[in-house]
C-alpha cells in the first residue's frame, strides 16, 4: 500500500507513479476495438427518401425527426440490441430515434461499426473501423512529463444551481449546450484567473485553451478537478490534462470551451496533440460540418 492508499500526505514519486497508472489506463482505452482511435468517417443522413449514403448497405433517409433504413439481408447490415451485441441482418425496414447531441451504436457490416448521433437536428453516421490505421499504429499519445508544480491548488465557487451555456463545438456550424456548475479559481505568479467548470454538481471538470493550444497541444483540453466543490478547495492537476476525440480524426462534434476559459500562458502539461495531428479543428468544411442551419440545441431556442 503506498502513501497515496494509507491517506498520508504523498511524495513526488507517489504522484509521478499515479500519473503514470492514469496514462496507462488512458492509452488503453484508446486501443480497444471501437474507441476513439477507430473513428473513419462521418456522414449526414439529409435526405426524405430512402438514398445510399457512404457506400453502406442499405437506404437511408430521415422522415418526422427518426432516422429509417431499409436493406436486404444479403446486403450484410447486422443490427446490434440494446447492449451493443449482434443480432441479426436488417430484411426490411427499422427506424431509430436518437435525442440531440445523443449517439447510439446500431449496426456492423463486417467489422465496421455504424453509429447513429443527432448533432444540431440532423442525424449522422459514425463510422468505426478497429483496422484504422489511427489505432493499429498507435503508439501512445505525447504528453510532458509530469511535474509536481502543475498540481494547483485552487478555490471552487459552486453556483447556487447549473446554468445551460452554449458552447461552440469542433463541427463547423454546430453549437451545444453545456452545464456550468461553478467556477474554479487559481492563482499563477500573482495573477487570479478564473475557469468555469462543467459537469455534475459533485463531479467537476474544465475545458480550457492555453498558450499551446494549437502549437503544441490540441485546439482545446479538458481535465477533472480533485476535491469536493461543497469544501470550497480542490486541486488542477493539469498534468492529466487530455485532448478530446475531435483531436484524432476528422470526424469529431466535441463540445469547445465556454467562452473566457482561455488560460494566458503556457500549460506544458498533460498531453501534446496526438502524433501527426495539429489537433486543430476546421473552421469550416470537412465532414463534421452541419448540412445545413443549425436546428436543435445549443443556440437554437428550444
């Protein structure tokens, strides 16, 4: 039982040696079959009438706000139940209703797997595939070393109750909504900055920008805080600091930052943009970006 486990105050190792678990278990996650590192591709499902879309099986079309298609079971589109398991090939027709920024996974044709997302009122397919070359050349994502110092000490300001905040988001032309539920304040060389954290009111995180973003580290990060929000007191442990699906593939609609959680300085700490990446969404274009204007969610009323 190390320190950390006894309760006694932990030395540098013991957190080096915690970050290091954490990292293993984060690049872990990364390499199996169908997380992040397996996204291939992103389609928008627009059209009113049963069409092909992305070469898959089947006819796809969007009709009262559900998603229909129709295939015949020699064309190999195997649904998937409520668990994520194989049933059968599609012979006919099925309908799927996902609610905004919701996803699901709903079918395999071979090894690929089909997602159905709603982003902005359109509905969309993920496509994953555990042979893309993003996962079977993986070799783990470049971070800077740890360092006890980014382990800041910070005060938390829980607001009376969540606010919805709109939010833009790695889709051109998509914004989201997010749950602000405090703010979180640190203090750096004398200067007070203050990030809002989103999340659940005992379980808080923030999404920030920094002096590396889209230099050194991805266009944007997230990292959770340590520590109960009711104490007032908590620590950023900015070492764990992560990037967001959007950063390894073209195909990400991840939610950005609220607005003034910008940080003035260099974080060199927590991961690096992935290798071979910018970690920089498009501006516009690209297949994540809305087919259309925007009609459900983030800054659309309601």
């Amino acid at each position: 039982m190390n320190a950390i486990e006894n309760g006694e105050r932990p030395t540098t190792e013991d957190l080096a040696g915690e970050w290091r678990e954490f990292r293993r278990e984060r690049e872990d996650a990364l390499r199996r079959p169908y997380d992040w590192l397996s996204v291939v591709g992103l389609a928008w499902v627009v059209a009113d009438v049963p069409t092909a879309v992305a070469d898959l099986p089947g006819r796809w079309w969007v009709s009262g706000g559900v998603l229909h298609v129709a295939a015949a079971a020699a064309e190999g589109l195997v649904l998937l139940d409520g668990d994520g398991g194989a049933t059968d090939a599609l012979d006919g027709e099925v309908t799927r209703e996902v609610a905004e920024a919701g996803a699901t996974a709903f079918a395999l044709v071979g090894d690929l797997r089909i997602e159905v997302l709603r982003r902005g009122g359109y509905y969309a397919l993920r496509l994953r595939d555990p042979q893309a070359p993003a996962r079977t050349g993986f070799a783990g994502v470049p971070t800077w070393a740890f360092d006890d110092a980014w382990r800041v000490p910070v005060r938390l300001e829980p607001y009376d109750e969540p606010r919805t905040v709109v939010v833009d988001a790695a889709a051109p032309g998509l914004t989201q909504r997010a749950t602000a539920v405090g703010e979180v304040v640190l203090v750096r060389d004398g200067v007070e900055h203050r990030l809002v954290a989103t999340g659940r009111r005992h379980a808080w995180s923030v999404s920030f920008r920094d002096a590396t973003s889209g230099v050194t580290s991805s266009a944007w990060r997230t990292v959770g805080i340590d520590g109960d929000p009711a104490s007032g007191t908590g620590v950023l442990d900015l070492n764990r600091a992560v990037s967001y699906p959007y950063a390894f593939s073209d195909h990400g609609t991840c939610p950005a930052p609220i607005d003034g959680n910008a940080l003035p300085f260099d974080v060199t700490a927590g991961e690096k943009a992935p290798a071979g990446r910018t970690g920089v969404p498009p501006i516009a274009g690209g297949s994540t970006a809305l087919p259309g204007p925007q009609l459900l969610g983030g800054s659309v009323p309601d």
